[in-house]
C-alpha cells in the first residue's frame, strides 16, 4: 500500500477545515498532509522523541504524551475528528481508548492491520505467524501488542455503543468493499458515539 494513496483514502473521510486530534502521529505526516491539503488544524499526539521533533520540523503541532495515560487533558468533543491510524494495535488500553476517541471527537477514524486478511490466514495454516508488508516483523520482536480483525472492531464498536459511519478495507492503495475481512491487509472505520 502506498503511504500517499492511503493518507488520500483517509483524509477523504475528514471534512475539509475540521478541528484533528492524531494519536500516535508518528513523524506527522498525515497531519501535516490534512493541513495542506484539506486545510485542517489540530494537533498530533506522539511517544518517541525522534518523531516528535520530525513532526515540529514538518510544521506540525505535536504534543508529547503516551497514550496508555489517557485524553484526560481534552474535554469532550474538542476536536471535529480524532485519529487512530496504526496506533490501535500498539495500545495496552485499547479498548480505553477506544472509548476516550468518541468522547474527545465528534468523530472518530481507526486503521489497522487486518490480521484476517487471507495471505495472514495462509500462514496460519501452515503453522507459521504471518510476516508481510503489512505486518512485518516476527512473532518475537513486533511492536504490536495484540492483533485483530475487521469483523473484530466491528463487535468492538458495537459493545462500545459506537456507530459505523463507513468501514472499507485498503489493499494497496485501493478501497476495498467487497469481503475487507479477507481481502484487505487495512481496516478502516469512521465511527461516532451512538
């Protein structure tokens, strides 16, 4: 997937000049790409020093905080749109969070890697943990705390009284619509507090 289609694909989902929170922002490129192009404000919410300072150097406020403390420093609906992108599966309290994107945005935008996607499912059958572009570290060193599903966030929202606006899968740049829990390494929800 290329990094500038699938920023395309989820800026499309943020209402031009909306108010953004990212979460875990990383080097600010998605922020700064939806303050350019989409003529969107807000700040991003990064752990690591090196991006943090790659995120000031791109003209992008950033505030430095971990996400497993909380939002407690944002009240409710402060922000048009929060982001979540790659970030859920990195979380300790993800379903905490979860919660807390819907009560600080309007509403909300989670990607993550669709660990049901069928080349993962493949690797499983063959006993092994799959390593893919999408997923490209080994069972004994990846960064991500837990994997899940597109049909998994579903249950997910619905437990947490979130409403689906729109769920696509991205595969290679593309939307997919058709079967996402299979054919897409990407899954991708807007959703607000029901």
């Amino acid at each position: 997937m290329t990094e500038k289609a699938t920023m395309e694909a989820l800026a499309r989902l943020v209402p031009t000049g909306s108010r953004v929170l990212d979460l875990g922002c990383g080097d600010g490129a998605m922020l700064s790409y939806l303050q350019r192009e989409r003529g969107c404000s807000g700040y991003g919410v990064e752990i690591a020093d090196a991006n943090v300072l790659a995120c000031v150097r791109r003209g992008v406020d950033v505030i430095q905080l971990n996400l497993d403390e909380g939002l407690a420093m944002f009240g409710d609906n402060s922000f048009d749109v929060v982001l979540q992108i790659d970030t859920l599966q990195h979380l300790r309290n993800a379903e905490v969070m979860l919660r807390e994107t819907a009560r600080v945005g309007r509403t909300g935008i989670v990607a993550f890697p669709n660990f049901a996607h069928w080349p993962n499912r493949l690797s499983i059958l063959r006993g092994r943990m799959p390593v893919t572009r999408r997923l490209p570290y080994q069972w004994y060193d990846t960064p991500n705390i837990r994997v899940g599903t597109y049909k998994d966030f579903e249950v997910l929202a619905h437990k947490n009284e979130l409403r689906v606006l729109e769920s696509f899968g991205l595969q290679d740049g593309r939307e997919v619509r058709v079967l996402p829990n299979v054919m897409a390494g990407t899954a991708v929800f807007h959703f607000e507090h029901a």
